[in-house]
C-alpha cells in the first residue's frame, strides 16, 4: 500500500451496530483515520436510511425497557415512598416525550457522525437495476434460497458500490458482518474483511495510520505522562535552580525547596523509536516552575576588610521564578492486533536550558 493512496472504505449496516453505533473503540478508531483524512469513508444512502430506521427502532425498545422497569421499581420499591427516599425515582416521567427526544437525538448524534468524520453518502440512482434482477434470478450473492427480496436492499447497495468504482475508476472495501457476501466477487470490492481484520490490514501496510494509531495511544496518556514528568523532572529542576542562585555573588546560605510547576507546554513531539511491542516519543517541553528560596542577601550589606565579614546582610524567604528547556522520552507498549497501548514510564529526560525569570 502506498502511502499516496488514500483506501476507500463502504461500510455496511452491521458494522454500526456490532459496535453500538458510535461507542465502539473500533468504529471510533475508522472514524478517526477518516477525519484525519488517512482513509475515505462511505455508505450508500440504502446504508443511511437503513442505519436512521434501526436508530429508531433500537431508541423506542430502549425506552420501552426503561418504562417496564420502572413500572416494577415503583411497584416492588414502594415501601421507600414513606421515607422520601429516592423522590426523583418515582417521578412519574412522560414516556412519549422521552422517545421523541431520545430519537431526535440518536439521528442528530448519527448527522453529526456523517459530517464530522467526512462520511460521503453515495446515492444509489446509480445502481442498475436490470442487473440486480439478473442476480436475484440467478441466486448470486447476496441472494440465497429462501425468502430472497429481504436482500433486495443489500443488492442495490452492492450494485451501487460496484458502478461507483466502475465509474471514478478505484477499488474498494466493503465491510461487514453480513455472511451473505461471504462468496461475493467482484474485482474492485474486496469484502473479505470485517472492521477489525481491515484495522489491521491498514496498521500493518499503511505507516501513516499506524503513526495515527500511535498518536491516539500518546494522546490518551497526556494526563499521565504530565503526571509522570512532574515526578521525574522535580528533583533535578530544584537542583538547577539552586545552581543558579548558589552563583550569584550576592547571595550566601542559599538552600532550595521546589514549589510547584506553573505551566508545562508541550513544544515539540515526534516518535522516537519503534520496537516490536514498545514505541518511544520525544517530547520538547517549556517548563515555567517556581522554587522556595532561603538565602541571606549581600546587596544592601557593606563587607568589614578589618574582620573578613558583612555588616547589614538580610535574610530573605522568597518565591523565585525558573524556565527551563526539556526533552522527555516516555515509553509505551503496543498490542499491534489490537491497535491498543498503554503509557509505560519516562525512560529518560534531559534538562537542556534553564533560566531565572
């Protein structure tokens, strides 16, 4: 696979809901490489319709559920009704309401779906109906014995896919869990793979996406690798700030305690090192940082030549402000069939430049 070539991505019905729709790691990861632009998705206006249909219906069984269970808790919790105790439970919620606004709100949540991970809907005006006929009479995939008009919606959007290709002259993946085109060929649709096969596929032939895949991992693990800077960075950034203040020649008694970090800028990040179950970044931080300072202050003091000592010295307590330059290299594991990795530890720092402010 080069890296200039952009996969085309059809996907079916099924993926959605093996993976709840919007909640699935997997599908969020597909969903992310199509915002990123490394992949292009697509589904037929079949697919949309189809996926907006079973929104509704999976929304309204939801509510139903949560409206029989709630005719039982009322029922079985009633003793709790003497005590005021969970009051907001045994309000008495308006059922038809809820299942407009929860509908609304799944086909507002799928819109937004399509357009933020720039999901092309392709129209199927272009499908050939002749053709479909043709297959349904021969029994070719996805038709099988039995009751074969229920596949007539998923061989107009296989014949839509396939005179898409046809006509912008690109092969495709059409991925689903729908057995049905298990024995489906065509040159330019490969259906062979399912959501998670296809990951691996384009982690494996595809650098850029497993750069991408990467950087989710370390995108995840900000918070730690904050956390973990901090731990590491502490003692030595005490250390140069007692440097810096132990040279000035107008102080004397100087000793140090680290306060707090200011502010961490993540300057600079790039992948380090790729090993077969660990990568490493390097990431250049600005650090502003404060220290506890207690020192005794030559500047107003007049030094005695006779007795070799000062006269007037102050002692001082005071907040002092430091910036330095750093690079950190944390270190973190990778499961490459699971697309999946963890923030392990900071294999390594270097303070580079460090300054009062």
């Amino acid at each position: 696979m080069r890296k200039s070539q952009t996969q085309i991505v059809f996907i079916d019905t099924s993926i959605f809901e093996s993976e709840n729709y919007f909640e699935g790691r997997n599908i969020n990861l597909l969903l992310h490489l199509s915002q990123e632009n490394l992949i292009s998705l697509k589904i037929t206006d079949i697919i949309y319709r189809e996926i907006q249909k079973r929104l509704e219906e999976h929304s309204n069984k939801a509510v139903n559920l949560y409206k029989n269970q709630k005719i039982e808790f009322n029922q079985e919790a009633r003793i709790l009704r003497n005590i005021n105790l969970l009051n907001d439970q045994f309000k008495k919620d308006n059922i038809k309401s809820l299942k407009e606004n929860s509908r609304q709100l799944l086909l507002q949540k799928f819109d937004e779906t399509i357009k933020n991970n720039n999901i092309e809907i392709i129209n199927t005006n272009i499908a050939d109906a002749s053709e479909i006929l043709d297959d349904y009479f021969a029994i070719k995939s996805p038709f099988k014995e039995g009751n074969k008009k229920n596949e007539f919606p998923d061989a107009f959007n296989i014949n839509t896919i396939k005179h898409w290709c046809k006509k912008n002259f690109h092969n495709c993946f059409f991925i689903t869990n729908d057995k049905d085109f298990t024995n489906y060929e065509h040159p330019q649709i490969n259906c062979e793979f399912n959501l998670s096969t296809l990951l691996e596929l384009l982690y494996v032939e595809n650098s850029d996406i497993k750069e991408e895949i990467f950087n989710r991992i370390y995108q995840d693990s900000l918070s730690e690798i904050e956390y973990e800077t901090e731990s590491s960075l502490t003692s030595s950034l005490e250390s140069f700030a007692f440097e810096v203040l132990y040279n000035d020649p107008w102080m004397e008694d100087v000793e140090v305690n680290f306060h707090a970090f200011e502010e961490i800028q993540f300057d600079i990040v790039l992948i380090n090192e790729i090993k077969t179950d660990t990568f490493t970044y390097e990431i250049e931080l600005n650090i502003k940082y404060s220290v506890d300072c207690d020192y005794t202050d030559l500047n107003s003091a007049l030094y005695d030549k006779e007795d070799g000592i000062w006269l007037g010295e102050v002692n001082r307590n005071e907040k002092r402000n430091f910036k330095a330059n750093c690079l950190v290299y944390p270190l973190f594991s990778y499961d490459s069939k699971k697309y999946t990795g963890e923030f392990k530890e900071i294999v390594d720092y270097e303070i580079r430049e460090i300054e009062e402010i």
